[in-house]
C-alpha cells in the first residue's frame, strides 16, 4: 500500500464526505437483497460465520457499484476467486498479515474504504469494538467480520451464517462439483431471523425451493475461496 495510493483513497473520501451523493447504506448483490434487506448499513459491523465465500460476496455489492474496498487478515485468500464473486481487484487494498496491528490497520483502512472484510485474531473487547465502530461511524466506512461464532464482534448489526451447504455434480462416487447451494440464516437488528436460499459458488444468485442438490459436504472448500 503506497503513500500515493492512500493519498488517492484520502482525496476521494473528502470528495464524498463533502457529496449529497452518499447514501446511508452499501448496495448489494441482487442475489442478497433478502439476506440484508435494504443494503448494508454505513458506519457498521456485521458478523459472518466462518464463510468468506459469503463475506466476499457482500464486499462485492459494494465493490461493484465503484467503492473501494480492503481484506484484512485473510491470506488465503484467492484473488480469482474474490474476482469471480465481484470484487473489483484494482480497488481493493489487502492486508494478508496484520498480526496484532489488525484494529489499527482497520482503523487507518475506514478512512479510505467504504468495506472493508477482517478476520480478527481473537476476541474483539467491548471497548475496541467502540472505538473501531466510532472510527467506521465517522467515515461511513462498513465492516464484514469473519467469527468462528457469534459474540466475538460485540454490538454487531447482524449476524450471517451458512447454515445449510450441498453441491451439485457428484454421482455413486464419480463425478465433478460444479455448483453449491447453501442456506444462509441471518439475525440482526432488522427483525426476525430469516433463511434465504442460494447459489454461492463463482456465481451468487437466487436458488428456487425446488432446486435439486445431489451431494451433502459442509464446510467444503471450493474455487480458491474458504466455504
């Protein structure tokens, strides 16, 4: 990440800070318009449950629509991959080692991104949480939070888990995976749980209720993305 790369970024942000243009919500996929209704909040944290197939895909919203984004803390991450999902890779800044520095790397990322996907290296206190929601607040910025379970971002708008996952493509032990389908539950200050049906593999879109899947395999690991 250079100095003149962030001095872009910086302009930029003044530019929309000082625009009627910016609204108080990200858009999102099509595809997840029923997983986050009406998009996603500025100025927020939202949990996701170990799914960065899924985190990914609601940076791509976003991205999608111009906004410059950043993951933090995700080596594995397949740039392809990200890129299949909808992630504009010429406007996103990854930071794949942060170490203990991560609240501080996204606190200095939430003045030049609008999303920005983070995996925090253990239990974020009570106190950080504020501050870094005070920091997103200030600039508008939304974080996407990879937790193994709920509570380890506290205050969180919501919560999103996979919690169905089965692909398509394998027969009696031969065959190819082509397509997952998952069910993904969400919880949060927009009401009630609910659970939306997709197709999330390089491809986010609706899944019918009818639509068949052939093989069970949770937590499977496809197209260079984690599950």
């Amino acid at each position: 990440m250079t100095g003149a790369v962030l001095d872009q970024l910086a302009a930029r942000m003044r530019a929309m800070e000082g625009s009627p243009q910016v609204r108080d919500r990200l858009p999102t996929l099509p595809a997840l318009a029923q997983v986050v209704p009406g998009g996603l909040l500025r100025g927020t944290t939202y949990e996701v449950a170990d799914s960065l197939a899924l985190a990914l895909a609601l940076a791509a919203g976003p991205s999608i629509d111009g906004a410059w984004c950043a993951v933090v803390g995700v080596p594995e991450m397949g740039a392809e991959a990200a890129a299949s999902l909808g992630l504009a890779l010429e406007r996103t800044i990854l930071v794949p080692a942060p170490g203990e520095h991560w609240q501080h790397v996204v606190s200095t990322l939430a003045d030049v991104t609008d999303a920005i996907v983070v995996r925090p290296s253990s239990r974020v206190r009570d106190g950080d949480a504020q501050r870094i929601t005070a920091r997103l607040r200030q600039h508008g910025t939304t974080a996407v939070a990879l937790t193994p379970h709920p509570g380890v971002w506290p205050r969180a708008a919501g919560r999103l888990e996979v919690t169905e996952s089965s692909w398509t493509g394998m027969g009696d032990g031969h065959g190819h995976l082509r397509r997952r389908h998952v069910t993904v539950t969400a919880t949060g200050r927009w009401g009630r749980p609910h659970r939306t049906r997709l197709w999330l593999d390089a491809v986010v879109e609706p899944a019918a209720v009818g639509d068949d899947t052939v093989v069970a395999l949770p937590g499977a690991l496809g197209y260079g993305v984690a599950s």
